[in-house]
C-alpha cells in the first residue's frame, strides 16, 4: 500500500491543520498518559517488521511517526486518517512504510540503516494529541568465524598456546570437542573472550577446538583447530628388586626388564646423600619380551658405596581398545533400565557423557570393578553418547561411543 499525494486530505481541515500545526513545533508534546508508547523491537535484517503500538487512546483520529525522536518535518515519515484511511507521506519515506489502521508501523525488508528511535503521535479529537517513543534494533545474520592458533603442535608443560577467534560479533564462547569449554585454572580468556591462552599446555588440553558467535537471531561456529600435545612417558616404580652392597670396584650387574622406552636412573648413596645418573635406551623390545642389560656403578666421585636399592621397572604396552555394549539403546523415560558393560582388562576404567566425565545421578550405580554402568529408571537428560576409557600409568583409550536415545 502506497501513500497518496497530500491532496487527499483535502475536505479534512481540522485534522490535517493540526498535522501542519505539529510540523512548526520544535519541542516535544507532553504526552496525557506514560503508559502510551511504541513496543521497541528487534529484527532480523531482510525481515518485514511490525513497530506496534501499546495502549492506543480509544478515540484516535489518526497517526503520525517520525524517523527519531524530533517532530520535525525532516524526519517525518507518514500519517493516516483512520476515519478515511488517507495518507501522507514525508521526507523520510523510503517506500516500503505502511501504517496500519491501527497505527502499526510496517517496514518491508528491514536492513540496519532502519535501525534506531521512532516516534508516534495519536490525533485525539478537540485538538489533542498523545506522544509515543520505541527503538527498532535489526541484526545481521552472524559471519562465520575464524579461528588461528599460534601453534597447534606442542610439548606438555613446555609451551603455551593462543588461538584467536577472528569475529566482529559480541558474543563469543569456546568449544573442546563439540561441546562447551570448562576453562581449567591455566586457562584465561581475553575481556571480549576472543583470545584464549592455555599455558603451560597439558595432555588432557589436547583435542579439538573451535569458538561460536552469536546475535538474538543466528550462531555460526568457526571451523576446528586441532591441537596435539607431545608428552614424555614416565613409568612408575613398581617394587624393590633387591639391595647390593658394593665396594670402590667397578661391578656390573644385570637388570632384567619388559619396556620400549627410554628411562633416566637414579642411584643413591644412603651415606653421602650423592646422586648418580644413567641414562638408559631400550627400543624394539614387545611386551613379551624378555631383556637384560648391565648398570655401571662407577666411583669416579670417590664415593663409598656401601647400600644402592634395585628397583624393578613396570611398564605397559600399547592399551588395548575397550568394548562398550550396552543392554538396549532406545527405551522409554521412566519405564525402562539400561546395562552398559566395558569389556576390558585393565584394572583402571572411567565413564564419559557427551565426550565429558560421566557425572554419577542418583539412578546411576556402577558395579565394584566399574565396568558395569546401570541406569535404573532412565529420564530424558540421560540421552546421548556414552564410552568407556581405560588408562594405566603411562596411557590411556576410549571405546567406541554408544548412543543412548530416550
């Protein structure tokens, strides 16, 4: 619907004198009533958007609106008689304004050059007149973002890392693996939470990583930096083998070990509190194997060596992948149970939700050995992917997923 010419007001005096009247006004009217306004309203750009009214005066004889909050002809954009339906345009009419016979502003595909303040006035008859304000906010569809990291290979413990998150929108979070990032304490984010700094760097930060913008209307998530970390492996020191008595002789003894690594070992004198350091390499050696080498005591310090403890080092191979089946993996909320059982030897076994450590729920019971995960009955929040991880000292492995739907 278009505005006629102001020609078609003619026959209506009265009404389009006061019109004239408010044009030479450079202050505001005050309005009767506080409760008379414009509901302020946020738009997706390229929508057709409403600025409706509130608390209309019952016996209107007509509206007028403004680009602002000046009531002057500049800024003037329409009016409408709703006895006859007439229209008047202004400087501020771009074409795609329709008042409605209610009052109600339509602007046909929106954009950000529209957003801002409006101003309406009620025409009531006897030459009065009420005053309304509002606000039109329009966003854009969000950008999907970029995110760079400073280095996307590091050592534990030895390097930090930033990624940036390159956006121009406001609102910014962080994701680990699909999900929402909890910052651990060597983690901090910038004040606009564009920038985030891991240092040092840990095993457990390796993983996946993107940022995820935002506005009221849209989201869009960057694509993923992987980050990998290099960590040395270490092996605990399991029992004591045997104890040795030596003398300032040199004296070779045999160690017998399971390993594929590399170990630095310390020997000291009880008497001395010296410390003496060999270094040790082992390669090609399987988990079955069986393999001996000589540790050199040497007395270059002119140390007395009276006691040295052996220990026996412990390593583990390669861990194996564990098996997680699960009893049903589609059930009904609060009828139905579900076992998951993790198939494995490892003595050591954990749960994960959703990528996440599985948080124990009062329905929720694991057998002794932990390999055996009840959910008894099943409620809606309990949906989603389940694994099973297995570590010792030196490694660790997930199952496959199972995906619980509810």
């Amino acid at each position: 619907m278009e505005f006629p010419a102001a020609s078609a007001l003619r026959g209506c005096v009265p009404w389009l004198g006061l019109l004239l009247a408010i044009f030479l006004l450079t202050l505001w009217i005050p309005p009767t009533t506080a409760q008379f306004d414009i509901v302020s309203t946020i738009a997706l750009e390229g929508q057709d958007v409403i600025l409706r009214l509130r608390n209309t005066p019952p016996d209107d004889t007509g509206f007028i609106w403004y680009r602002g909050i000046e009531m002057k002809y500049h800024k003037f954009i329409g009016s409408l008689v709703s006895y006859s339906s007439e229209y008047l345009t202004g400087p501020k009419y771009s074409g795609r304004e329709e008042i409605t016979i209610g009052g109600h502003l339509i602007i046909k595909n929106v954009t950000v050059w529209d957003r801002g303040n409006y101003t309406v006035i009620t025409v009531l008859p006897k030459s009065r007149s009420e005053i309304g304000f509002g606000r039109l906010r329009v966003s854009r569809p969000v950008s999907v973002p970029t995110l760079l990291a400073s280095i996307t290979t590091v050592t534990e413990n030895e390097d930090a890392v930033f990624m940036t998150c390159n956006t121009d929108e406001s609102s910014t979070n962080w994701l680990f693996n699909a999900t929402s990032l909890g910052l651990r304490e060597r983690m901090k984010l910038t004040k606009d939470h564009r920038i985030l700094l891991i240092d040092p760097v840990r095993r457990e930060d390796a993983g996946s990583y993107q940022c995820k913008v935002s506005n009221p209307f849209s989201t869009a998530e960057s694509a993923p930096v992987e980050l990998d970390v290099k960590y040395y492996s270490s092996a605990p020191v399991w029992l004591i083998r045997d104890m040795y008595k030596h003398n300032n002789n040199n004296n070779n003894k045999q160690l017998k070990v399971d390993s594929n690594v590399s170990y630095r070992f310390f020997f000291f004198s009880n008497e001395k509190s010296k410390v003496m350091k060999l270094d040790l390499m082992i390669s090609s050696i399987t988990d079955q194997s069986s393999f001996s080498f000589p540790i050199f005591m040497s007395n270059t310090v002119n140390i007395l060596w009276n006691k040295i403890t052996l220990r026996t080092i412990g390593v583990r191979g390669t861990l194996s992948v564990p098996t997680l089946l699960a009893s049903n993996t589609t059930v009904t909320e609060n009828e139905d149970a579900v076992f998951m059982t993790c198939y494995t030897d490892e003595s050591s076994t954990n749960w994960l939700f959703n990528a996440m450590s599985l948080r124990l729920r009062e329905r929720m019971k694991l057998s002794q050995d932990h390999r055996t995960l009840t959910i008894d009955p099943v409620r809606r929040e309990d949906a989603g992917n389940y694994q099973c991880k297995v570590s010792n000292p030196v490694s660790s492995t997930e199952s496959a997923p199972v995906e619980l739907d509810v």
